[in-house]
C-alpha cells in the first residue's frame, strides 16, 4: 500500500476445459488470479490486482522495475541529470504507438505527468509528483523535468504503475477500455470471470513470445487448486492456498515458485482513535501478537517476521522484531497502565485475501488472551477501501502493503492509520534530498526504527510469493519487486 492492495471479486465457472487448453498452450497462456481489478486504469486506481493485469503489459512508464527490482529504462531510453539534481532530461523511444494507432511522443509525458500531479487528480499515489515543478517537451523525442527541490528517488517513482503514460484522447475511458503502448493491447474483459489481452503486432520493442494472455480471476482457494490440477490453468504467480503447495511439488507436471514480494503485511491500528492514541495500547497490541504462529497458522510456514514497515531483502532492513515481540503479560501490564485492565472492544475490518481473513481469526484470538475484545468484519474490497483506506472508519485492519519501498507512506498525515510525526516527516525529507546509496540506507535505518518506537501498528510478515506453474512455462517472475504479472518475457518450452 501504500495504495495497492491485492484486491478481488469472486470468480465461477472455469474458461477453459484442460482438453481445449492443451491446443493452445503454444499461443497463448491463461494466468491464476484471486482477485479481480475494480478498473484497469493503474493511474486512478488503489488496487494491487490493476498492475497484476496492465503493469508492462498494456501500460509502459518512462522507467520500469525489471525482475530483480532495478529501475531500467522503458518508454525513457536514456537520461541525464542536472549537476544540482533539479533538471531530468529524457530522450523517448521513437516508432511508439499506442494500441487505438496514434503516436506517441514527448506531449503525451507532458500531458500524463501533468494530470497526475494536478490538484484535481484521481491518481491514487499522488505524493509521487508533487516534486515535479514542470514538465516541458523539447522536442518529440525529448522531454524536460524539472524538480521544485532534489528527489533522490524520482526515477524510482516513474516507475510505479501510477505513473504509467497515457494519452489524452484515451485517458478518460481507460478504466474500461485500456490503450497503452505496452507488448500485449486490451481485447475483452468478462466482469467476475476475465480478461484478456493480445499481442500487439506493431509493438516498438521487442515482441513477446505469447500471442495471448487470460487472467482468471478464482476467489476460492480450493477451486484454484481444482483448476491448476485439472490444467485449465497455466500458471497461479500468487497461488491462495499454500497448503497445497506440497502436493505441486510432489507432481512433476508442475514448478513451485517460491520468493518474496514487496508487501509488508500489517494489523492497522487507527492512531487517531482512542484508545489507540496512546502509544502503550499499540504497544500492548503488538505484544499480543505471535508472529510466528500467525505465520504457521494462515500461511503454513510461508512469509517472514517484520519489525517495521520494511522488506528483510532490501540493503537497508534491520531486523525489528525483539522490540515487538510476543510478551501477552507485558501487553496485559501496558493495559493496565492505561487503565484498561477491564478490557476494550474493537472491530477488526477484514478485506478479502486470505492472509487476512485466516490471519484475522488467529489474531482476534491472540488479542483475546490479553483482553481486547476484537469482533471481526468481512468486507468486500469496495467497502473496505471506502470505510478503511478512504474514510479511517476502523480501528483494526489487516492488509499487505505491496508497493516498493513505500515507508515515506508513514509521513503521511491523512494515510489510513492516521499517524503524525514531524520527526519522522524530516527523516523523509532528509531521505528525499538524498541520493547516495550509503546515505540513503542510512537514513531508511533511522526511518524504520522511528515507526517501530512509535508502535504505528502491529507488523507483522512479510507476504510470500508462493507460485504454482505448469513445468514447461518459463520466464514468470520468481519475486516480486511491484504487483505485477509480467507477462513480456514469458514463453513455453519445446
């Protein structure tokens, strides 16, 4: 999250029988999903399961993360920097058009960046523009930015989903109707079952090896399994139900992809809501919780125990975890000292994925044994981004944050769980005009342990990529540096 999380509908019959899908395994490939996007527009959307479909597919932004999570160049091919780290000049691709035929170049940047980080924007990861000072094109092929200060992170931020390009005569109706300049173009979207895109055979770079891809989108984890066994899917890169994971390995027709993704999964606490204000009853939560049961219990094993809001594969990462460890007597002491050794009652609002849903009977349960009372609420992914992420109308919640190095989303006054700290707004400030690698690391040290010494909510893994593939499909990502399912460098072998 900071905005993206994985977000979904319920899904029915299955599209293909295995017989029919044998015929076309050579063409094209039909791709597991759990969860359905609300719309396909990454740059006016808060849901993970948009990129999962368009992020390199449809969409390309200036730069893009590549699958060991480097920044490369994309629609950009090459860039300089100004010696004060103010000015971004950009040379674009040439020969780039967009799927409906018409051209692209330098005015679409301009107009893309532009709506982004206008006042009445709808982009959901707005913060990432607000450094821009302007945007001008020199010429067709070269685009000129210019930063209001340095941003040592701003070539990182071009390449979110958010900030995709797109083109003002096709912005408006992408929602529905995606048309990028990506490898694969938009043909058809069954609402509650799938979506499917085609080759683009004018695509200016280089042409994926699959003609076809159908994202399916299956909700229950148990009609997954059914539909990886039966072969009427090809590939589940985040499969729902690990617990399967062992009978896949032990089937040869399969490869089990395990890595680690971007999402720090968190129990969200509404900082601007008593009791949780006081630093002690968030501290007396996190004592509460064991990481490690919680893990074994909704993951079967898989993820791995954080202390802050930091992935443990990134340079920066320290390890956290002692300082919120499971001490149910110490959450019990904490309570008291605040006077709430009767007890409290909370709401715990559960969206959808089954991270959360299995994660949250665990620790309602856990919350239980040190007298917090949490009753749990199931919403649907609409709802829980209009009360939780939109409204903070909660007061406990879980979700995995699965956007790249989203800690800046803590300097956030208005971000769900409503926390304000002016230290740790200079901590991102400091991070912002900064743009050694050493430094920087540095910095996100100090930046992880403030938000851990302020107990903003309860962390608790990170959320594993447990993928299942038919043996004979290559090139899927084993990590996942941003949502996606990236399906550019994705072919079946002979």
């Amino acid at each position: 999250m900071s905005k993206r999380f994985a977000i979904g509908a319920a899904a029915a019959a299955l599209l293909l029988g295995s017989t029919a899908l044998a015929g076309a395994q050579e063409t094209g490939a039909t791709i597991g999903m759990q969860l359905e996007p609300p719309n396909l527009d990454p740059t006016a959307g808060a849901a993970a399961a948009i990129d999962e479909v368009v992020y390199a597919n449809v969409f390309e932004g200036l730069t893009r993360f590549a699958a060991d999570g480097t920044i490369v160049p994309a629609l950009a091919r090459e860039w300089s920097i100004s010696d004060d780290g103010l000015t971004y000049t950009f040379t674009l691709a040439e020969n780039v058009t967009f799927h409906d035929g018409s051209a692209f170049d330098a005015d679409d940047v301009v107009f893309s960046l532009t709506r982004a980080m206008a006042e009445d924007s709808t982009n959901a990861q707005k913060v990432l523009f607000e450094d821009i000072a302007s945007v001008e094109a020199i010429d067709p092929a070269t685009v000129e930015v210019t930063l209001g200060e340095p941003n040592g992170s701003f070539l990182f931020n071009l390449a979110w989903g958010d900030a995709v390009i797109v083109a003002e005569e096709s912005a408006g109706s992408n929602a529905t109707n995606p048309v990028g300049t990506g490898p694969f173009r938009f043909e058809n979207w069954v609402q509650g079952d799938s979506v499917t895109l085609a080759r683009f055979d004018t695509y200016w770079g280089e042409a994926p090896a699959l003609e076809t891809v159908t994202f399916k989108f299956i909700a229950d984890p148990t009609a997954a399994f059914a539909a990886m066994m039966a072969g009427d899917i090809d590939a589940f890169p985040n499969f729902p139900a690990p617990e399967n994971l062992v009978q896949f390995e032990a089937d040869p027709r399969f490869a089990v992809i395990i890595g680690s993704t971007e999402g720090e999964t968190v129990l969200g606490i509404n900082n601007s809501k008593a009791p949780f204000d006081d630093v002690r009853v968030r501290k007396a939560i996190a004592h509460a919780i064991d990481r490690q049961a919680l893990i074994d219990g909704a993951l079967f094993g898989y993820g791995t125990p954080i202390g802050s809001h930091f992935a443990p594969h990134h340079p920066a990462y320290i390890d956290l975890t002692e300082q919120s460890n499971y001490d149910p007597e110490r959450a019990r002491a904490l309570l008291e000292e605040t006077g709430l050794s009767d007890g409290i009652n909370v709401t715990l609002k559960l969206p959808p994925p089954s991270y959360a849903r299995r994660g949250g009977e665990i620790v309602a349960s856990q919350l239980r044994e040190v007298g917090i009372n949490a009753e749990i609420v199931t919403l649907e992914w609409a709802q829980w981004l209009e009360q939780v992420f939109t409204n903070a109308d909660f007061e406990l919640t879980i979700v995995s944050h699965t956007e790249p190095l989203d800690i800046n989303i803590y300097a956030r006054d208005d971000y769900y769980f409503r926390y304000q700290s002016d230290e740790f707004k200079a901590i991102m400030a400091e991070l912002d005009e900064t743009s050694d690698e050493a430094a920087r690391n540095d910095i996100l040290k100090r930046a992880q342990q403030q938000i851990a010494d302020d107990y903003v909510n309860a962390f608790l893994f990170q959320l594993p990529k447990t993928g299942v593939a038919d043996a004979r499909l290559k090139g899927l990502w084993e990590n996942a540096p941003t949502q996606a399912n990236d399906m550019t460098g994705v072919y079946w072998e002979e």
